[in-house]
C-alpha cells in the first residue's frame, strides 16, 4: 500500500472529508486512476463530492508532489499516489491499464555522457509497453 495518507498528515495538509476521500480512494499500489474514476469511488463514500473538488484536489496533490500525473499516449492523465518511491511504469497498448515496476540498475546510468548534450540530468522516466494477459492474443 502507499503510504498517502500519512505523508500528507505529516505535512499538515488540511484532511476535510472531501480531501481524505480522495486520498483514500488514490491509496495503494498500482493505483493509476483518470480524475473521473477517483471522482465516481470518491462519489461512492461521500456522494456530495463535486468532480470541481476533485479536480481542485488533484491538483493541490500534483502541486505538493505527492501524486504524479501519468499521461500515456493520449489518454485520460491518470494519477500515482506513489511519488514518494521512485518506480517505472508498465502500460499495456490495449486497455491502458498501468502497473508500478522496478526493475534493477541506475536509468541515468544508462545514458552515456556523449548523448546527454551538456544537460546536467536529475531524473529519468522510463515506460515499457506491451499488452496485458487480458489483452494479449490468446494462443
């Protein structure tokens, strides 16, 4: 599971009803939700939750670096609570769905110094793509 909810009241982030909802529903692992499907579970437990406090929600989270916006090939921007541990993503080319990796070695260690063009580089994001067990073709 992430560890959302404790970082954020360890960073005295104001946790109304509507903000601990939201919270709640992007906590764990492998959770990569669009805003609208944490807004229909968040409706599911608070159902006065508006999808603009939502959104504000979101938003605030993405400020504060404790959720990461996911955008993959044009689809809806899906939201990872686990900004806190760094991680990669696997996204299937089918139903878009997403999983956390961590796969083994340095990614910035991976680039050689004669493609990195002067950049002082801090970070690197790596996403594999293949298709999912429920969208691969069955043999």
């Amino acid at each position: 599971m992430s560890d959302l909810l404790e970082r954020l009241r360890a960073r005295g982030w104001r946790l109304t009803a509507q903000r601990r909802v939201v919270a709640e529903v992007l906590d764990g692992d492998h959770v990569h939700l669009t805003a609208d499907e944490v807004h229909t579970r968040a409706a599911g437990r608070l159902p006065e939750i508006s999808r603009a406090t939502v959104y504000n929600t979101l938003g605030e989270l993405v400020t504060l670096g404790e959720v990461v916006e996911v955008a993959t090939d044009g689809r809806a921007k899906r939201y990872d609570p686990n900004a806190d541990r760094p991680h990669q993503h696997l996204v299937c080319s089918g139903c878009g769905t997403i999983r956390d990796v961590h796969p083994q070695g340095d990614p910035l260690a991976a680039l050689p110094d004669g493609q990195r063009f002067g950049f002082t580089v801090s970070s690197a994001e790596v996403t594999y793509r293949g298709l999912c067990p429920d969208c691969a073709p069955r043999a």
